[in-house]
C-alpha cells in the first residue's frame, strides 16, 4: 500500500502545482483585461488578441484548476445520500464514483477531445477568424490535458479512499455542507 501511497502524494503535489499555475492564469486574465480596456477606452485602440487572450487564461484556469478543485474536495455535490451515511460509505462512494464515473468519463474526455478537437485544430495550424485574433490550436490542447490530470488526481483519490477503507489512513470526507 505504501508504495501506491506514495503515488498518490507525488499526483497531490502536482495537482497542487498546476493549481497555482491555473491561479496565476485568473491573476493574468484580470490583468490583461484592465489592459485592454485602458487600451481601448484610454486610447481608442481596439483588437481582438487581448479579449482572446483572457478567454484563453480563462479556459487554462478551468480545465487546470478541476484536478485540484477535486483534491480539496471543494468541487460542488449534490448531497442526496452522502451526508446522511457513515464515513466508512462516504469512501464507498467517493471510490465507486471514482471507478465508475470520472475515471471512465475523463478518459473518454480525454480520447474525444484529443481526436476530435485538438488534432484536427493543430492539423491546420487553425487561427481565430477574428481580425487580429490569436491561434486556436494552443489553446486547444487545454482541453485533452485537464482532462487526463483530472483522471490522474481521480487516480490519487482512489488510492487515498481504498488506504482509509483498509485503515492504513485517516481521511477526512467532509466537504462544505450548508449553514443549518
């Protein structure tokens, strides 16, 4: 166990690590937005490259930011059951839903929008058909890559769930509940 234990601290440290990376990208994205618009109410300069950009930050932000969204366990739920059972069922399903919900969904994710979105874009070098716009096959590959660290921290929270089942780990299952 403690070598997968091990495993699953070197995918947190990373998830932690691109965490901040998408952090800095929300930082960037607020920048680049009060520049554009200095730019363009201050000066009476207008292009698309800037908005483009911000969209761009915007959407890194996102799809790197879920893998450690989900780590924190900060990701909204919907809580029918999980509330209402005892820790040991909350790993039950935290594990299940890893097993049979995100792990198949991110690597279909992944598989489509590699394939499907990236490939092609990257194939033609597409660019924006916007006048002055940015070229859309770097931002595209965004979408592939969240994905699979999304699977890669779903992989680490298998592992931690599994270690607390068989006692090898204290986990903390609580996530933000409502004010009662």
């Amino acid at each position: 166990m403690q070598p997968f234990l091990r495993l699953s601290r070197w995918i947190d440290k990373f998830s932690h690590a691109v965490g901040r990376v998408a952090n800095l990208m929300i930082l960037l994205s607020c920048i680049v937005s009060a520049a554009n618009a200095l730019l363009r109410y201050g000066f009476n300069w207008s292009n698309n490259w800037p908005l483009e950009l911000q969209w761009y930050l915007f959407a890194g932000a996102v799809m790197l930011g879920a893998p450690y969204t989900f780590q924190r366990n900060e990701h909204v739920r919907v809580d029918l059951i999980y509330g209402h059972v005892s820790e040991r069922i909350q790993h039950y399903i935290d594990a299940l839903g890893v097993i049979f919900f995100l792990l198949p969904a991110c690597l279909l994710f992944t598989w489509l929008s590699w394939k499907t979105l990236f490939l092609p874009s990257w194939g033609i070098l597409e660019q924006s058909s916007n006048a002055g716009g940015l070229p859309l096959y770097p931002i595209k590959v965004i979408v592939p890559l969240g994905f699979a660290l999304l699977a890669l921290q779903g992989i680490s929270e298998l592992i931690k769930r599994v270690a607390a089942l068989a006692g090898k780990v204290h986990l903390d299952a609580k996530y933000e509940r409502p004010v009662q």
